[in-house]
C-alpha cells in the first residue's frame, strides 16, 4: 500500500508519500502523521490518499 498525503497550510503545498510493507509500518506511519497535523496551527486543508 501506498500512501500519500498533501497538507495545504496558508498557500504552501507540503507532500509526502511512503509505501508501506507491514501493518506495524502502516500504523507508525499514521501515527506520525497524526503528530505532525497536531503540531501545526490551524491548516487550511488536509488530504489524505490511500493506494492500495
């Protein structure tokens, strides 16, 4: 699986992507992930993409 992820914060664009192997991966991934929108102040759009 594949995921990608775009966060839109005040007009700047950040993408990140990383394919995961192994259920463990995916969950640290989501984790991370979840840390890093908690960290930012108000974002104006958040997209998430799952590939499969």
């Amino acid at each position: 699986m594949t995921i990608i992820f775009l966060i839109n914060i005040d007009k700047s664009i950040t993408a990140r992507s990383a394919r995961m192997k192994t259920e463990n991966q995916q969950i640290r991934l989501t984790i991370k992930f979840s840390f890093s929108i908690e960290s930012m102040v108000f974002p104006s759009s958040i997209e998430l993409f799952l590939f499969q």
